[in-house]
C-alpha cells in the first residue's frame, strides 16, 4: 500500500494533504475541473443570455436532449432549465401568433 495516498483524516492534523478518492470511487475527483463560463456551466449560461438572445435556449434545449450532460453531470439542471424556457418561449410565441392571425381574420 502507498504511504502517500493515506485517506485517513488524522494525516491531515501532521500537515499532509489526504487524497479525497478512495479505491471504491476511482473517479469521484473526475469533477474538480470547474465549469465553463465563469462556473456556471453552458446550461446556466444559456439560460441567463437567453432573455437577451432567445435562440440560446433553443442551443442549450438541443444539447439536453442529446444528452451532453453526460460528459458532465453538473450541466444538467442548467441545460433542464434552458429547455424549459425555451417550451415556455415556444408556447408564448405560438399564442401571440394564433391571436395576430384571430385579430387579422376579423377586423
């Protein structure tokens, strides 16, 4: 066993650094990379310069359903809430053309 991958929380007490990963999570430290654009991640980036530029939403919608939130797991509430505005900005844009065709059939 390696002397220097102690995971015990006493070596820290001496000054050595203990290794968050363990031997049951290989990958658990796979994640310390922080997120794109300023940590928020492209779904919440998306989200926010959405209401500048709705067709980010429809952008971060397309990388939900073909899952990129795969590469990682963070992304997903982000681009889950990107895909939602987009719904709700589709659902808007349908109705108020539903009523300019309404308005325009009867003056």
């Amino acid at each position: 066993m390696d002397q220097r991958l102690s995971t015990d929380a006493m070596n820290h007490t001496n000054g050595n650094y203990v290794r968050i990963d363990g031997p049951e999570d290989p990958e658990l430290g796979m994640f310390d990379k922080p997120l794109p654009f300023c940590g928020c991640g492209i779904g919440w980036f998306s989200l926010l310069l959405g209401f500048v530029f709705p067709v980010m939403w429809y952008y971060a919608a397309f990388l939900y359903f073909y899952k990129y939130y795969d590469k990682d797991p963070r992304e997903r509430s982000g681009l889950g809430a990107s895909a939602v505005a987009a719904s709700v900005c589709t659902v808007g844009v349908l109705i108020a053309v539903i009523v300019i065709v309404i308005k325009s059939l009867h003056p």
